[in-house]
C-alpha cells in the first residue's frame, strides 16, 4: 500500500486507502463516486465517500489540508466520476440544518437553521446568564477616563468577573478580551441587569456612580475556561490627558527630558509638578568636548561622582549608569599605551577612543582587570598608539558606580628597525 507522509495528510490518506482496501473488502479501484474536481468534503455529506473519510479520520474535512484529499486519492488509484454539486440541507440559507445563522435581530445572538430550514432560537441579549462567581482583580479597576487603553488583566480567566468603577455618565467604554472571548456586562452589580454583550470588543454607555460587573465567558452559552486572557477597558469618548506642555497625548510627561531655558545646564526633567527641573551645570570634562589634558607618562585624579551619564555605543565595554569624565592626549610616537586605573575606590571602567568629539572610534575598553590591578573591580588597559593620532578616555563606572580615581598614562615606543618587515636589524 502507498503511504503519504506530507504533514498530516500521510495520517489522513494512509488510513483513507486501507479503510477502502481493508475495511469495505474492495480494491480502491471499485470507489467510483467521487466528483471530478471536487474535493472530498466538498460532495454529498451522506455518499459512502464522505462516511469513508470521515470514518477514517474525523478530522480530516475539518482542517485546511483537505484541499489534497482528491489528488491523494487519485493517487491511490480511485476512479473519478462526473462532478457533482454539494445542496446543502437548506439552499435558501446556504447552510445546514444546526449552522449559526442571523436571523436579522440586532437584540439577538446564538440563532441556529432549524429542522424547517428557519433561522431560529436566537436569546435576547438582555435575557442572556452569563454570571460567574469569582471576582479577579480582587479590587475594583478605577477607570482613569481618559482615551489611553487601560489594562483590567493580563490574566483574567472565563471563570470570572471584574468590577469597574469611577464610571461617568454618557462615557462611551470599551471591553476587550483577548482568543475573542465573549463579554457579557452587567449594571450595578454582579447579578444585575445586562446592558451589553457579544464577543470581544463590547461598548457601554456609562451611568454616573453605577459601577460596572464584566464577566469573561468563552462564548454566548458561557463556557468556561482556565487559560489567561488579557482584558482591557478604554474610554472611547473621553480626551487624551494634557502633557506638561500642554499638549493632548503628549509625550512630555512627568520623568522625561525638558529644557529648562538655561543654556548652561543638562539632564533637566520634568517633575509630578510639571515643573522643569534637576537641570546641573557639567564640569568641562564631563563631555568629551570638553577632555582635560594628559600626557604620556603623566598622572592625574578625579572624580565621577554626580556627573553625567555618556550613551556611548560599546567600546570593550558597555556604558554604565553612572557619570563619567574625560581626558585626552595627542600620541609622540607609534608604540603602545597604557591606562591604568588601579588606584580607584569604586568599581570602574575605561574607554578609549580616537577620531572626534562628533565621531568617536573605538579603539579599546575594560571592566575589571584583575591580572594587572588585583581585586576591587579596576580597570586596566593596553592599546596601540599611532603617532600624530589625538586619543579620547572615558573614566567611568560599573553599573551605577562612581567614585575617586587616579589614572597613569605610560606610553612606549615601538621599536624601529632597519628592516621593517623582518623586525630586524641589518646583522
């Protein structure tokens, strides 16, 4: 027997050949009832063709492989008759008997096609049960009414209910529910009267001081699961709050960077106040454009604590979020450098740069150098040196850290040979 192992079909199709081959007694060469062109849960739901599938795999015309299901059974070697057209149960309606229906009533929801071809049986929403007993949050949700999405639940589950309150009149609120789950809104409380429902999203019109029950349901007939969904209430008709510029939904908000009209000051922010503050004056070599000098073989002592942040692209090392300075030096000669940092009282770090203040390249970093300066968290490095090449070095710290430093600036020479690139001289 052939056997086909495309994804799920292989289960479909190699049951399908050994139900007509085993189960009926014939040869898959006796099935002749299959339309031409149609696809096996496209012909008559009562042919024995449809009952042989379905009998075989019960899922096979439920699922989007079964676009395959005629090609798989030619290739099986059954015969294709004359195509055939599919008359569901009720042709008016286009569907059968036990489908979903509209029956043209916006009041109404879970209508079905009835034994008389009639879309019936629909339930006034008002009418509808659906009312589960456990409350989640615990607390209420105040609404903060205004037009941002507000979070109810990242995990609420279709068991349960969640109470809404600070609910002003003639506001327009908008349920969601994540899996498109069904919303059933009750007024007043967790029994009370249903005045919205249907599946995700779900719109109220407020009544001052009434507060809201939201029950979370997998559907109109208020099953039931224990699998999180995300719930959300949002007030569609109130405004966006003002920003501390004024500005509706802006994005100056309490936290973030202002300008406090001084040009001598940075790192201002706006406060819960909406005032802008916090705004300190650098010491010159808190950027880079303003770097200290050092020379090779030169010492100097500073220190990081209070000042500015730099957000630099990683350079040996990443930034920290504590402050940094700067120093820079012009190299005498091709060699090597040496930073070292192991006279600190605070976990640091170290970058090096070469190019400008606008254009920084990395040319090296560390962390912790515990080879060269022990414990402690100092930081320690070699890099190579060009002569003529201006270099830029960012003494800062580890995370948060800052603190007093001493960095020492050697420098050596490469040696210079008589043949270059033999690294040797002539005998």
């Amino acid at each position: 027997m052939k056997m086909y192992f495309t994804k799920a079909l292989g289960v479909c199709f190699t049951f399908f050949a050994f139900y007509l081959l085993s189960a009926t007694g014939a040869s898959a060469q006796e099935c002749s009832a299959v339309p031409e062109g149609e696809l096996f849960c496209q012909v008559d739901v009562n042919s024995p063709e449809y009952a042989a599938v379905i009998a075989a795999d019960p899922f096979c015309c439920d699922n989007s492989w079964d676009g395959i299901c005629q090609g798989d059974y030619d290739d099986l070697g059954g015969p294709s008759s004359p195509a055939a057209e599919c008359v569901p149960d009720c042709p008016d309606l286009d569907a059968n008997i036990g489908d979903a229906c509209d029956d043209g009533d916006p009041l109404t929801t879970g209508s079905t096609v009835d034994a008389e071809c009639d879309c019936t049986g629909g339930v006034l929403i008002g009418d509808l049960e659906c009312e589960n007993s456990t409350q989640f949050p615990g607390a209420a949700v105040v609404l903060n009414n205004d037009a941002v999405v507000q979070t109810i639940s990242s995990c609420n589950f279709a068991t349960e209910y969640s109470v809404i309150t600070n609910v002003e009149a003639g506001a327009d609120y908008e349920f969601t529910v994540s899996a498109n789950n069904y919303i059933t809104v009750r007024s007043g409380a967790v029994n009370g009267p249903v005045i919205a429902a249907g599946a995700s999203a779900v719109s109220v019109t407020g009544v001052s001081g009434v507060d809201l029950f939201v029950h979370w349901t997998v559907d109109a007939a208020c099953n039931t699961a224990t699998s999180c969904v995300f719930t959300t209430v949002q007030c569609t008709t109130c405004s966006s709050p003002l920003d501390c510029e004024g500005v509706e939904g802006g994005s100056a908000l309490p936290g973030t960077a202002c300008d406090d009209g001084n040009p001598a000051t940075v790192g201002s922010e706006w406060n819960e106040e909406c005032e802008c503050t916090g705004g300190v004056v650098p010491a010159d070599n808190e950027v880079c454009a303003g770097a200290l000098p050092v020379e090779c073989g030169g010492s100097v002592s500073g220190s990081t604590v209070g000042t500015l942040n730099d957000d630099l692209p990683s350079c040996g090392t990443t930034n920290g979020t504590g402050g940094g300075v700067w120093y820079t030096y012009t190299a005498p000669y091709d060699g090597t450098a040496t930073y070292d940092l192991c006279d600190t009282d605070y976990d640091s770090k170290i970058r090096v740069f070469s190019g400008s203040c606008e254009a920084l390249e990395c040319v090296g970093g560390n962390d912790d150098s515990f080879g060269n300066c022990g414990s402690g968290g100092a930081s320690f490095l070699e890099a190579d040196i060009e002569a003529g090449v201006t270099y830029y070095i960012l003494v800062h710290g580890f995370s948060a850290n800052e603190g007093n430093f001493t960095l020492n600036l050697s420098c050596e020479e490469a040696p210079v040979f008589d043949c270059p690139e033999e690294e040797a001289n002539i005998g």
